[in-house]
C-alpha cells in the first residue's frame, strides 16, 4: 500500500458518509498566535468546535500537513518525524462516539475501501476518569469497542492501568482495551486540564494502536503495554470526543454542541497497512533512502529522509531560512540535514534529483511544491552553510589541541555551529580518544529545551483565550487597516502575513517604500473615522467563487474550501439578511471572531512600521 492511495480511500470512505472534503490549510498559520506551525488537523478548526457554523457544513474530512519541531531530536527510530499528515475527521455539534467509533474501525479494517488492517493487531484505549475535574471514565466508548470486537470474533478484555507506570509494572494481562488517565487519553491543545487556558476546549479521547510484534524492550519498562515506547505499539488514530470547556475558575462546563475531532497519521497507517515498523520504508521516502549508501548508519539516513522532506514542505508554504520563528527551525532542519550528508564522503546527494523525486509523489495532492522554487532555496542555503560548518569543525578541532572536550564545549559547538552532538562526542574518541562527559552535555542540553519550552507556552498565552473581548476587537481593527492601506496607497496593496495576540496586531502587505509620517497618520484617520461610524460587521457564507467576484480579500498563497466564511464591514444599513456588499467599507475570507459594530474596537493607532523584506512592510498596530 503507498500513501497516496491510503489518503484517497480516506477521503472516500467520509466523503461517502456525509463529509466535505477540505484543503489542508498552510504549515505557516498565518492567523494564529499560539504556534509557529499547524501541528495538528484541529487546529485551524478551533471556532468551529465552540459553535460558529462552517461554511462547508457539519461533516468535515481532510488530509492536513503537520510539522512539529518537539519531535526534531526523536527523528533517528522507525517511527518518529517532524514533517507528516494528518487524515482527519470532524463533527461539528453532528454526530458523536456511536457512529465515530464503529465508523474508523471500518476503514481501518475494511481490505477493498480502507486500509486493510488485521483487526487481531489493533488495541485501543479510553478515558480512566479524573477525579479532579470530576469527568468520569468513558464507559459508552469501552462498551462499543467490545461490540466492534466482538463481531471480528475478538474477546476483548478491559484493564484499567491508569497511569504509565501501572502499565509498564503489571503489563498487559490479555487485555486489548486499557483505560489511561488524563496524561494520556485526555485531549486539548495545551494537555492535561490542569494546563488548559480558561475558554479552551478538550474531552477525553479513545486511540488506536497497532501492534508490529516486535519485541519489548526492557529499558522502557518491566513489561509492554500499549502507550509503552519501546516500539511493539505505535499509535494510529485518535477519536477525541470535545465537549467539554474549562471556565475561568478551573472548573469544566460542557460545550453547547458535542464535538468529534479524529486524528490519524497517514504514514504510520500506511506502515501497518504494510505490517512493517519502519515508517521509512514506505514509498514517500525511497526518493531519498535509494539514494544514501547503506553503509551509512541508518539512524542518519533517517534523519536526511525526514529532514529535507519536512524543508520541502514548509519552504512551499512560504518559509524561509533565518534566524527567528519559523525561519529559525527551519534553517536548524536543513543544516542538520546538511551536517549528515557532509560528514559522510560516500555521499553525494543530487538534490535537485531527491527534492523531484519527492515533489512527483505528492504534487497531484500539493500542487504549490515548485522544483524550481524549493531547489533554489535549499541550494542558497546549503552555500551559506558550509563556511559555518567549516568553523565548527576548526573550533572542534582547536579543543582537541587542548587535549579536553567539555558537555559544555560539546554544546556550544551544537548550538553554535550546528554540529551534532552525536557526532562530536564520536568524534572526539576517534580522532583524539577524547572522552567527553555526556552528562554535563545532557544538563546543558536540558536548560536549552527547558528555554525553548517556556518560549512555546509564551507563545500559546495567546491561544484560544484570545476569542477574548480585547483580541476580537483586534480582529476587526486588522480588516479596517487593510482596507484604509489600500485607500491611502492604493488597491495593489495585498496583504501578505498576519499575527494577532491580545497585546497587539501585526499585518505584512505588498509595499516596497517606507510609510511617510502624513500616510501612516492618513490610515489612522480613516481606521478611527470607521470606527466611529459605528458600522455593521457582518457574517456571510458563500461559494468561494463568488467571494472572490465580490473582491473579497484573501490570504496570498492561502488555500480555501469551496465554501468560504466572510465578513463584510458597512454600510451602516447592512443586516445579515441584506449585507450590501456593493456599499460594504471592507470584505474578506475570515474565519473571526470580529465585533458585531465598529463602534466596539475602540481608538486605533500605528505603532510601528518597518520593512520585513523585498518589496514587503510590516505594521504593528493596536486599540484602546
């Protein structure tokens, strides 16, 4: 089975059951202050599961590229990647676990429209209940897994483990449904509930694992269970069942509709349709592996494969090499990438051959993979690269002279120049029969990740809390300001990137001089005149092709579904009913939250403006 035809029976198998199928929306969220990248399929779908109505309907199905940088330093065993897609299925306030449920086993199961799974190799899990939250174990999921069983011919036993260490002490005792506390079948963006921001949604959840057979591996525990690491069980799926809302006191409330928010990723279910535990055998990757020597170590095989794969992708969705945000990961992901290859003589990668050998496996799904475009950025950036390598390894080779390696020196040159570790610490026996202390370089390493994880969740206080009064407000300002950039410096202004927090709005737009003093106060004027007008904000659905005949503005670059929501601003008499978008101030693609009137976001005023690159501005503004 190859992947593309594992995401098609997906697709088809939902579609089939009332679902729309949708694009996968860009790596780089544009509009989301709580990430650099979509990590998930649920992400951009975050108002839908508080009540806002799609345009596409109740049913949604997608397959949506994912990239997570946590998993850079896992990438090396048969199952880890930062780069991967998610298929997806959603009901918004539709159906729940009864249909859900029997729905996935089918498709997982099924060998003529699914993915032809041996359900004798399939265990799953559920929701043990919280004390502290006061949810209790998700009985209904555990009766219908014994059902679906059941009627494969399976006697599928409950064991209640609870937590990790319970698994990995008493192991599994014949069961094949296990039931987790909240550290492992609860589900929000932020984790466990104790975590959760106030207005964020979560439930708990019920996955699926496919057992390879391979022998446990006692380091990860006495015995193997199925959220053990050792590699025996791999996750394929997970049904999260969205109900429930925390509130400002900690407390939980049910959310006024139930929600189904199932993630499975493709890879690692293309790997169990071919009952083999490396992910990187499967077809999207021979690309690459055919072309590395097998005297290379497998573990760095893999990482070149995962690594100039995940480039590919975010470097289609307009990322580039630099030194902050996602730039910044995605330059750490190339050099890597590089460090791997270079280190290696018997390798003489073609990258112009590997990046289009991969782009034919996904270009009929992802048309905007342009060789061109990706060869030429990973080439500049290769060029970069090399003088920095090159000082790394005379920096390693100045500490061999000394005769002594610190974990400190060790990581100095990682975080430096970008030398692996692994490879400085072999190194330095090889070459010097240096031995260099791994702890100090683990305690190192750890204040590093520690930095990089607080940076994540000050970038998540943004979140979803942020359908706050103050950030909607923000909303709503950025659509005034858009609009008032075209009236001051005319309509060839485009926006290009957007970033909104509570403290403040950010938009980047097609303009290739510096705002004189006179135009920036210009768009405030015309902002604060809108807003005190007072104007009607109004939401629409529509077909994508007649917003964009009705100018619409829209993400550049931004993929839409067939149906679009829009917001339209003015004129004073508009209603729902009869938006008048022909006397509108402002229209666009918006997924919201916005005011219902102008009168509501307050005074507006610039704060800074500043060139970002060629021919593109950055504006940083904000209300009060």
């Amino acid at each position: 089975m190859e992947v593309g035809e594992i995401r098609r029976r997906y697709l088809e198998f939902f579609r089939e059951r009332g679902h729309v199928v949708i694009p996968s929306a860009s790596l780089v969220p544009e509009n989301d202050p709580t990430t650099l990248f979509t990590g998930s399929g649920m992400q951009p779908l975050v108002p839908y599961f508080l009540g806002q109505p799609h345009p596409e309907g109740k049913r949604i199905t997608n397959s949506q590229k994912c990239f997570r940088a946590e998993d850079m330093d896992d990438v090396g065993d048969n199952r880890h990647t930062t780069f991967f897609e998610m298929l997806g299925n959603w009901s918004f306030g539709d159906y729940f676990k009864s249909e859900q449920l029997p729905w996935i086993f089918e498709f997982l199961t099924d060998k003529e429209d699914g993915a032809g799974l041996d359900p004798a190799n399939i265990y799953v899990t559920v929701f043990s209940g919280d004390d502290e939250t006061g949810i209790s174990r998700d009985k209904e999921s555990v009766e219908i897994w014994r059902k679906l069983f059941s009627n494969k011919g399976i006697d599928a036993k409950y064991v209640e483990l609870g937590s990790i260490e319970a698994g990995s002490e008493r192991g599994m005792q014949g069961g094949r449904i296990f039931a987790y506390n909240v550290k492992k079948n609860w589900w929000s963006r932020s984790g466990v509930p104790a975590k959760m921001p106030a207005g964020e949604p979560g439930g708990p959840d019920s996955e699926m694992f496919y057992d390879f057979g391979t022998p446990h591996d006692p380091k990860y525990g006495k015995e193997c269970h199925p959220n053990c690491d050792c590699g025996r069980f791999v996750e394929i799926g997970n049904s999260v069942f969205m109900e429930y809302k925390k509130k400002e006191d900690g407390s939980f409330e049910k959310l006024a509709q139930r929600n189904v928010d199932f993630g499975g990723g493709l890879e690692r279910i293309t790997a169990a349709a071919n009952n083999d535990p490396d992910m990187f055998h499967i077809d999207v990757f021979k690309p690459i592996m055919e072309r590395l020597p097998e005297s290379l170590p497998i573990r760095n095989r893999r990482i070149i494969a995962d690594h100039i794969r995940a480039a590919i992708f975010l470097i289609a969705d307009g990322a580039r090499p630099s030194n902050k945000g996602a730039g910044y990961v995605l330059r750490r992901l190339m050099r890597r990438a590089m460090i791997y290859e270079y280190m290696t003589e018997d390798v003489k990668l073609d990258i112009g051959l590997v990046i289009g050998g991969l782009i034919a496996k996904y270009k009929n799904v992802y048309p905007e993979l342009d060789v061109e475009t990706i060869t030429s950025v990973y080439n500049e950036e290769n060029a970069k690269f090399l003088a920095t390598f090159k000082n790394g390894l005379k920096e390693f080779d100045k500490l061999v002279k000394k005769g002594k390696i610190s974990g400190g020196d060790v990581f100095r040159l990682f975080s430096t120049y970008g030398l692996p570790y692994e490879s400085a610490i072999e190194f330095a026996k090889e070459r010097a029969n240096i031995v260099v202390d791994e702890d100090e370089f683990r305690r190192e390493m750890e204040k590093h990740r520690e930095l990089s994880r607080t940076a994540s969740a000050g970038v998540f206080k943004g979140g979803l809390a942020d359908h706050s009064e103050r950030t909607t407000r923000l909303h709503t300002a950025h659509h005034l300001l858009l609009r008032a950039l075209q009236i001051v410096l005319g309509s060839q202004v485009k926006q290009r990137g957007s970033n909104i927090t509570s403290e403040r709005l950010r938009m980047d737009f097609s303009w290739d001089t510096k705002l004189t003093d006179e135009q920036k106060k210009e768009v405030e004027r015309i902002v604060n005149e809108k807003i005190a007008e007072d104007l009607p904000v109004i939401h629409s659905e529509m077909d994508r092709g007649q917003a964009e005949k009705l100018g619409a503005e829209h993400e550049f670059g931004q993929k839409y579904p067939d149906r679009v929501s829009v917001y339209s601003v003015g004129p004073k008499s508009a209603t729902p009913e009869n938006p008048q978008f022909e006397k509108a101030f402002s229209i666009e693609f918006c997924g919201g939250p916005h005011v219902s009137h102008t009168g509501e976001v307050g005074h507006f005023q610039v704060m800074k403006e500043e060139a970002v690159s060629a021919g593109i501005r950055r504006i940083r503004a904000n209300v009060a």
